[in-house]
C-alpha cells in the first residue's frame, strides 16, 4: 500500500463500499433501538430488518437538531440517544443550544486519523491544534484521531496569540490544525514578533470555510492547507486530498443529499440537505440532518479514493450559522434581543469577513442610543453566542420584515 492511502478501504470500489454499509446497516439500526430509548421512540415504526438499501433507509424518519434538542430536554442530557451509562464515557461535551455530546471509548471516535493522513501528515510528527478545548468537542475531535494516529499533539487551544507563536518557534511543530482564518493570525503576528515560525509546513482546518484566497495565501508562505468537513455530534464527514476536487467522504458513513426541510433525497448533483447516518456503538446517529448544504460530485477523485465527493459547504439550510468553528443560532439571537428590554426592535446578526476572518456585526433597532447600551449590547452577544462582536444601532423598523435573524454574507467563492 506504500503511504498514499490510510488503508485498502479508501480504494476498494464503490459497488463494494455500498454493500458492505448497506449489509451492517439494519444491525445498527436494530441495536440503537434496543440499545437507546430515544431512538426506540424515534424508530418505533421502523423494521430495522428491512432497511437494506438507499430507497428503503430514505423511509426512515430524519433526525434534526430541534428533534436533539427536544429529545435532551425531555430526558436530560442526552436524550435516550446514546448507548451504556456515563461509566462508558470518556468525555461529556456541550455545544451550543445547549447540545449535549457524549465521547466513546474508541481511540478514534470522531475518525479525524484518515484526515490528517490525506494533508500528507505522518505519524512522528507534532500537530500545533488550535481548536477549542474547552466546553465543546471540537479540540478532541482533532486531537484524538491525531493520537490515535501516532502523532504527538500540543493542545493549544484558542486565543493567546502570542503565546502560541512562541510556542510554535520553541517545540517546532510540523503542522497546524484549527479554523482556517486562525492559521492566518498566528502567521501574521510571528512576522511581527519575527518569530520563526516556518516549521509548520500543513494544515488540516475545519470549523469554517477555507476561502480560495486564503488557501492561497497560505501556500504561497510555503504552508499546504487542506481543509475536513465536521460536526461536533459525528466527527469528521469528509475531507480533502492534494486532488483538492470535493470533500471524500469518511469510510462507516452512509451520506445522503435530501431536500431542505424533508427526508426526500434529491437527484444526483442536485445541492441539498447533508444528511448522515454512523456506525457508532456509543452515540449512533441515524439520518442525522446537519442543516448543511451540500451536493455529490459525479465520479472518484483523481487522487485514487473512490468513495464519493461532496462539493463541499454550500450554506446553511437554516439560519443556524457556523462562525469561526461555533455555531450561532437564531434562538441565541432572540434571547438576547428579549433580554435588552422593550427599546429594541428587531436585531439581525450579520456574518462577514474581515481581514480573512469571520467577523459578527450585530444590528438592533433602537432610539436608546449610547455608548453605555452599545457596550451591553457587545457584552451580552459574547455571552449568548461565545464570541465577540461588533454592535450597529439602527433606526427603527428598518431591518428588513424578511424573518431572518442571521444573515451569512460571507462569499465562499472569494
């Protein structure tokens, strides 16, 4: 096999790859139901020994973030949805909405390994991972398929700019894992530290869109950046190849494309809904809908994987939108409108980029114009969201009557 490929399964063909999910696909189905009461109510109508094809699977009821919200209120955390107790459980995570996440025993459960493998990353070598640690998955997802990898990981976590270009001029590490835009920061801020910071040589970034821009900025400071689909509840989805045409799905998922807002799938081609069901035997996730668009690419990547492409992240099917490796959602916006008192009108939260950075610009209407309220107002949207913004006051009934809280502005195309 050489180093090209993690292992066989990435080139086996995709006649093979088919049946081989389809045939372990009612045995998931069967344990989740048996296994995990959510999922017993939520597959009460379904034969799992039925379910053995695509258009058969497509009857099965979707599972969408407002169903995982409700399922985790009703019956605190986790809402029946996983397997075993917390004894079983390595980490207990909380995304926003509040999400709760549980991590299973497996050296890699969240499947990042065959990612770092695709960027050209070899077991031996240091990875700088600047995601999150604290709250959310999102720092362990990386970390852990990393390890499991064979690769020693220093868990830098977020923020501390400075500190981090220190740290990357002492421990030299080989490659940078994170948010795309944060790479970015780090390089910026060594130059003027003229701290050498030319070890790190590839990235693996996810959590926001790697604008071609940026990628090719990046290359052209002599770092190869490759970037992975993930969300906090599955781990990583699909990911890129030095091919760089689409996302290759992960192996043990089973990918459909389904008309927003339904469980319809769409035709080859044709942009959709992402809708994805694992093989965990902790958390398993059943036509879980992320709320992301996508579509499928036709045919296999030049680079030789042969399972199929996605086009990549085309937006949101909802508002829920996804700012520097967090998802914001419209209710965080609404909470906060309500909390800042009768002087405010509609509020809209506007995602742009800035400098090659996501950038939040939060728009209320108001007459209550002050340097006092605009400060709460900043205050309150980095404790509601998690991040930091700016505030723009607006005259009343200006914002559009359109329904929307959170308009994505961002050009992924730029």
């Amino acid at each position: 096999m050489g180093t090209q490929y993690f292992d066989e399964l990435e080139i086996r063909s995709p006649e093979e790859r088919e049946a081989d999910l389809m045939a372990r696909l009612p045995g998931q189905l069967a344990m989740a139901k048996k296994e995990a009461t959510g999922w017993a109510k939520h597959l009460a109508d379904v034969d799992p020994a039925a379910i053995t094809d695509r258009d058969a699977l497509a009857s099965v009821p979707v599972l969408r973030k407002s169903d995982l919200l409700t399922a985790q209120a009703d019956e605190p955390p986790l809402g029946g949805l996983a397997t075993g107790d917390f004894s079983s459980y390595k980490r207990i995570f909380m995304s926003p909405g509040p999400i709760w996440e549980p991590q299973g025993p497996e050296a890699d459960p969240w499947k990042s390994a065959r990612a770092f493998h695709a960027v050209g990353i070899r077991p031996g070598e240091i990875i700088h991972n600047a995601l999150s640690y604290h709250m959310t998955p999102g720092g362990f997802i990386l970390d852990q398929g990393a390890r499991a990898y064979g690769c020693v990981v220093f868990p830098a976590g977020i923020g501390n700019t400075d500190m981090q270009v220190s740290a990357i001029s002492s421990l030299r590490p080989d490659a940078y894992a994170g948010t795309p835009d944060y790479l970015k920061v780090i390089l910026d801020r060594a130059v003027e530290l003229d701290a050498d910071v030319s070890s790190i040589k590839r990235g693996l970034v996810s959590g926001g869109a790697l604008y071609p821009s940026l990628r090719e900025e990046y290359a052209n400071r002599g770092v190869q950046v490759l970037q992975a689909y993930a969300t906090a509840d599955l781990g990583i989805v699909a990911y890129e190849s030095e091919a760089m045409e689409g996302m290759i799905a992960n192996e043990d998922f089973i990918i459909e494309i389904v008309r927003p807002g339904t469980g319809e799938p769409v035709a080859p081609g044709e942009v959709g809904e992402l809708v994805v069901t694992n093989f965990s035997s902790t958390y398993p996730l059943i036509r879980f809908a992320t709320g992301d668009l996508s579509a499928i690419l036709p045919g296999i990547s030049p680079c030789g994987r042969t399972n199929m492409r996605l086009k990549g992240w085309m937006g949101r099917a909802d508002q829920r939108t996804k700012v520097k490796g967090m998802f914001v959602d419209p209710a965080q916006i609404e909470r906060l409108r309500k909390q800042a008192g009768d002087d405010v009108g509609r509020a809209r939260l506007a995602v742009v980029r800035k400098g090659e950075q996501d950038h939040m610009v939060l728009k209320v209407e108001t007459e209550a114009a002050s340097e006092d309220f605009i400060a709460a107002l900043k205050k309150s949207l980095r404790e509601h969201t998690g991040l930091s913004g700016d505030v723009e006051l607006v005259a009343p009934n200006s914002l559009p009557n359109d329904g929307k809280v959170i308009s994505d502005e961002r050009d992924v195309n730029a």
